[in-house]
C-alpha cells in the first residue's frame, strides 16, 4: 500500500480506505462514487420512540392533563415527573424541534413527515416485492412500435426489461416466468391497473391471466390505486432512467435486435452497480421444478386491492362497489381478498402512520368458479 501511495502521490491513509471500500469484491462491482461524510442519521439526534413518547405526553397534556398546558416546557416537566432518565430525556429546545417536526405544532406550517418504510402498505412489508409496468408510445424509424416491460423489486432494486413489438397478458407471463425461474420467487408482485396486468375491467369477477399465474405460483398480486403517486416509484424511477439511458442515447434505425441488445447491456450494469443492495435483500423462493400454467385450475390464495374510497366510504373491487366505513371517505385502504376463505378483508391506511392499520370490515365474497377462463 506504500508503494502505491508513493506511485499515485497520496497518502497512506487515502490508500488505505479505498482498500476497505472494496473489500473482497471484484474491482467492476465495486461502487467508488464519494459518499457524504458521517453517519446517515446524526448520532445525538433523539430515537424516534422517545418522540413518540413526546406526542403520547402531548396529547395526555392537552386532552386530560388538568392544567391544559401542553407546550415544551410543560411536556418536559412531565418527563421529568415520570422519572425519564437524564441522559435520554430531550430538553425543552428538544422538544420544540420535536413538535415542529412532528407536525405538532399549532402552526400551519407545511409539516414534513417522516417516508413510510418500503412496502409499509402489506401485511409483510420486509418481504420482497417484484413491480411491473410498461413503457409505451416508442416507434424506430419506419413506425416500427416498441413497448417495453420493465420490472425491479422494491428492497433489491434487481432491474430486468424486454423490449417487444408490443405487450400483452401472454407477453408478460412470459417474461415474468423467465425472470423467475433465473432468479427465485419474491412474496409479492405489484402492478398498475391495466388491463393487461388485471383483465378487462367491464367484466365482474375477472382474475385475468397474470393474476391467475401468479397464484398457482404462490406470488401475491397487488394492484396500486388508480392515479396515486408513490406506490409506483421505483418502476418509475427505472422507467425515467430506461429511456434516457437506452432509447435516447443510440440510434437503433429499424432494428429491434439492436435495441434489445443495447437495453440488456444497461441491465446488466444497473445489477452490477446494485450488486451490495441486491446481496442484501430479503430471500427469494425457489421456482418449483414441476409447475405447468394451468389456467383453467380453480383460483386460491390471495390478491391485494390497494384502493381509495369515495365520498360515501365505499371501495370498488372487481367490478363490485363495497360498503366499507361511511366515516373512512376519500382514504386509503387495502382490501385483501381471500379466495380460499371467502372474504374480503378491507383495512384502514395512512402515510403518516403506516404502523396502524386497523380492519374495517370484512365481507363474504367469492369467485364463480363455473366459467372457463378465455384463453
């Protein structure tokens, strides 16, 4: 290490830290791009259960407390009355920040609130989730059309893309069996709401293909709301860079071969700069050795409906209108319906307090199982 540091000029240490950046991996997987000096989070910032302490003692203070005061001052002299250790009890300027972070002030500031964690919506949000969406509206010279289905999972970031004359229900089985095989089965698999993804949407009672294969594999289905932003984010976010990187940077003239190559090149360096973050996500299921799709097979397990009631508090789910909670309207819930139980499981959602999810009803439900599935 000496050696190269008198070579290139620098110093010992400098070597030294970029030895231990690289650790054991191969040179190309190596990420070297600077990183923000410090921890991510300050070391003397307060932990986020004593803030909710904080607010537990403000409304206490504010809704029961006797004297009505429920300032900073007041709220931490009920910390200390309640015997909170010096060293993890926040002090009156604390406090404030606190507040004011919280949104707990009385102020009509815009308040911040703290990102729900990835995946916050599911009843398992530390399991893997594959998200699909399509790209559409590209032409190569001639008017030949391009459709692109890419797909990334929600804590790996694992990127994967096929460029196709076009993309239908049985294109996207396709690929997304194929991605599976290679690379195991995640928990949950997100789509919007196309009728590709979902089925024809004026037909009650419809599990369309994509859901009907990813069922008989043991994947959950999960459709986001229509037009909400944020449950998309991170196949948006693929899709922003897909076509800046790809379509934008080379000219392809009429041949898709020659973007399907170009679009394979950007993925296999996409995983090779994920390569840390995908080594660390939750573990993937092997792919059965002896599946075959079978979709006339009766339907089971389960399919999430991410969706947001009107102003009556009723939800609208293959093709049904639902009475939900009259005082739940213009909110989101998940509706979880169990095929083999028989029921829809409808429960209360909210960004800034993605730990109570309370059910708000649960209604029978069930698929006519006497129709074949239109192949």
């Amino acid at each position: 290490m000496r050696e190269v540091a008198r070579e290139f000029g620098v110093s010992l240490s400098h070597v030294q830290r970029w030895v231990r950046r690289a650790g054991k991996e191969r040179l190309e997987r190596v990420d070297f791009t600077d990183r923000k000096n410090g921890p991510k989070v300050a070391a003397n910032r307060t932990d986020r259960g004593m803030e909710d302490v904080v607010l537990q003692i403000r409304r206490y203070l504010k809704d029961e407390d006797a004297l009505g005061e429920f300032g900073a001052v007041a709220i931490h002299r009920e910390l200390v009355k309640r015997r909170i250790r010096p060293k993890t009890r926040p002090t009156v300027r604390t406090i404030g920040r606190i507040l004011e972070r919280r949104g707990a002030l009385d102020g009509r500031r815009r308040v911040r609130r703290p990102t729900p964690p990835p995946g916050w919506y599911l009843p398992q949000p530390q399991s893997e989730l594959d998200s699909f969406d399509i790209i559409e509206g590209l032409r190569l010279e001639g008017g030949a059309q391009v459709e692109v289905l890419n797909v990334i999972s929600l804590h790996g970031g694992f990127p994967g893309s096929w460029p196709r004359p076009r993309i239908v229900a049985k294109t996207v089985v396709s690929a997304m069996v194929a991605h599976w095989r290679e690379f195991g089965l995640p928990v949950y698999v997100q789509f919007d709401n196309d009728n590709v993804f979902q089925g024809p949407h004026h037909v009650r009672d419809v599990i369309g293909r994509v859901s009907r294969v990813s069922l008989s594999l043991g994947v959950i289905p999960v459709f986001v709301p229509p037009r909400e932003t944020g449950f998309q984010a991170a196949i948006e976010n693929l899709n922003g860079r897909w076509q800046p990187k790809v379509w934008g940077r080379f000219h392809f003239g009429s041949s898709r071969r020659a973007l399907l190559a170009q679009s394979n090149k950007f993925i296999r360096a996409l995983r090779r700069r994920s390569a840390e973050r995908i080594t660390s996500a939750p573990p993937r299921t092997s792919f059965p050795t002896d599946w075959e799709a079978n979709l006339q097979e009766v339907v089971a397990g389960m399919i999430i409906y991410l969706r947001r009631t009107n102003d009556r508090g009723q939800v609208e789910i293959l093709g049904h209108v639902f009475d939900v909670d009259s005082n739940w309207p213009h909110r989101l819930v998940r509706a979880e319906v169990d095929l083999k139980e028989g029921c829809i499981r409808i429960y209360a959602l909210r960004r800034r307090e993605p730990d109570y999810q309370p059910l708000l009803k649960t209604i029978p439900y069930s698929i006519p199982q006497k129709k074949r599935f239109r192949e």
